[in-house]
C-alpha cells in the first residue's frame, strides 16, 4: 500500500479503506508462473559453442522488494536467469554438460539463480532447459579455426 506515492506496508488478501487522491494499491500476483527465455549462444571454455532455450518457475516472496527494488519483477526475473545461465554455463567443465551429468548441473544453477533473485524479492526454482545444443568449435568467416 502506497500513501502520498510511498511504501507504507504490504497488506494481505482483504477489504481495506483506501481515501482516494491520497492512498493507492498495487496489486502482487504471488502465484508462481513459467518464464522461458529466449535462445542463448554460449562459448564454452573449450572454444565449443552451446545453444540452449531453458525455462523455471518463479514467484514474488516479498512484495515490498519486487515493487520497490526493480520496476518489473516478471523481465527482471528473466534478464536474471539469463545471466546466471550465460556466465556461469561458460565457466562450467565440459565434462558436466554430459546428460548424465546434467542433473547435478541444473540443481547448482538453480542454486546460482536463487541466490541472485534473492536480492529482489523473488523465487526462482525448477530451472530445466528446454532445448540444449552443443555444437563443433567456432568458425571465423573465412573459414580460419578459432
């Protein structure tokens, strides 16, 4: 609840008297919801390059945070996603990029992304991809190998 165009409280579900000119209701969704982001290239350490497409599901868990920290919760928690993913993906060994290795992958970035969203008031969970391409190594226009 805002007075005067400031944070006064976070108010629950409920009937409450708002004097009009003077208080304002933002209303936050708390109900969790299916980001996706869009296609990401990745150099890897090894001069590979990965193409992936990965979805997780978050939520608001301190409103105060989420309205008054960012000015979008929903692009934010996406922009998030895709830089924990970017940066910590080129990082990572090749070694865990292996299918069977994937499951321990997806757990620590998880992890990684939570910790980051944290700051803002919002849940991250469930990070899985949903398109994950590995490619040959990187060509230079001329055909020269990088």
């Amino acid at each position: 609840m805002f007075v005067c165009g400031r944070y006064w409280k976070t108010v629950g579900p409920g009937c409450y008297f708002v004097f009009p000119w003077f208080m304002y209701l933002h209303e936050v969704s708390v109900v969790p919801g299916m980001l996706v982001t869009p296609r990401l290239d990745i150099t890897l350490l090894d001069g590979t390059s990965l193409s992936l497409v990965a979805s997780a599901w978050h939520r608001v868990v301190d409103a105060n945070l989420a309205v008054n920290t960012i000015e979008d919760y929903g692009s934010t928690s996406v922009e998030l996603l895709m830089s924990v993913l970017a940066d910590r993906i080129a990082r990572v060994k090749p070694e865990r990029l292996e299918p069977e290795n994937r499951a321990a992958l997806l757990r620590d970035l998880t992890a990684w992304a939570q910790a980051e969203a944290a700051e803002y008031g919002i849940e991250l969970t469930k990070v899985r991809f949903s398109t994950f391409v590995l490619r040959a190594r990187t060509y230079r226009l001329l055909g020269e190998h990088v």
